[in-house]
C-alpha cells in the first residue's frame, strides 16, 4: 500500500507524462510537489521503486513507471535503448537510452525487463512477429532473461554489438540466421554455450508511423 504522499508524487509524475510525453527531472518533481531538495525527492522515489511502482536510470530523466502503477493506466512506458541492427551488428549499450514508448499493459508481462531498439536494415524483412514484419526503423520489444528456442527471434550481442536474428541451435553450435529477400546476409555461427551472447527475445514489434 502507498502512503498519502507516496501517491501524490505517484500521481505527479503520472499527470508529468501525460502532459509532456516525457519524465520529469527530479527538480521538476520538486517543484511539482514543493519539495526544495533532490535528496527529498528521491526518498519518495526509494520508496515507490522499493514498491515496485517505477525504476530509475542513470539519465536526468530516467523514470520508468511499471506495472506496478496504481492508477490501472492502459499503457506502461518502456525505454527505447538506441538502435538494434537487422543485418550488420550496431554497437549496442543499455544506458544508450534514446526515449521512451507507451505499450499496451497487456503486451508484456514485466516492465523491468523490457526495453524496445529502433530496427535498422533488411535482414529480417521477411520475418513476423504477431503478424508484423521486422522492418527498417519498426521497433522490437525485447524482453530480457526470457526462454527462447528454435525460430524465435533473438536479440543477440556479439564483439560488443547488437543484431536481431532467428535462433537455431545445431548438433554443435548455435546459428542465427536471416530471414531476408536481400541475399547479402549470412548467419553467424556461435558456440553452444550462449549465455553470454543472446540478450533477450523479441515478443513483439510495433509499427512506426513517423518514418
């Protein structure tokens, strides 16, 4: 259960996001609260992170809600962790946070493990996940420490950089294979041992209207 004031700054930075797309800065919330302190502010966010009701990042606004938020919104925000790359692997990095994306509650299961990239190249056009393709500037929503197995899509970091491909486990290694009209792709072949190459598996893909 939240304290009165726990579901005030709760309730501040629910009406923050609404209105501008965005967290607020910790001396926003402040200002928002009258609280003259960071420290003071970020007691209540302790507080309400404790509860599960948000995580923060390193970024200057790095307030995530999650679905621990009281409110019962529809949507949860996740943060877009840069750019994944469908072909070529892209130096990826999970503080690289770029923004953020409203998802259905419904989608995912636990907020804290899920983050969307921004798709870049073709080497998955011909890929589907929930009936939407895997297309340049599309975003994927990957969720960490996930179970995958054969013909599940995969984000995989391989020498410090980001790829999003199907995985395929064979007799003595592990494969992650295009699915692609470009014929330029390749798999890449890893060892069986895996833990330390995949990152997460795609569950869903989002169409992006801007592009």
């Amino acid at each position: 259960m939240l304290t009165q004031k726990q579901q005030k700054v709760l309730e501040s930075i629910q009406f923050y996001i609404r209105e501008n797309d965005q967290p607020p800065t910790l001396s926003e919330l402040g200002d928002m609260l009258g609280i003259k302190t960071k420290r003071g502010v970020v007691k209540h966010l302790d507080a309400l992170e404790k509860k599960g009701f948000l995580y923060r990042t390193s970024k200057p606004r790095g307030i995530v809600l999650t679905s621990g938020d009281s409110s019962q919104m529809d949507t949860l925000s996740i943060p877009v962790l840069g750019y994944a790359n469908a072909g070529r692997p892209l130096v990826f990095a999970e503080e690289d946070i770029i923004g953020s994306i409203k998802i259905d509650r419904d989608l995912i299961k636990d907020s804290r493990k899920t983050f969307a990239l921004v798709v870049k190249g073709d080497s998955m056009n011909l890929r589907q996940v929930n009936r939407v393709p895997i297309l340049d500037r599309n975003y994927v929503v990957v969720e960490k420490d996930s179970s995958y197995s054969d013909g599940d899509v995969v984000l995989a970091v391989v020498d410090n950089a980001a790829t999003i491909k199907t995985f395929k486990r064979s007799q003595n290694s592990v494969i992650l294979y295009p699915e692609s009209n470009n014929p330029v792709h390749t798999p890449i072949y890893l060892k069986d041992n895996v833990a330390g190459f995949i990152n997460g598996k795609v569950i869903a893909v989002l169409e992006n209207p801007v592009f």
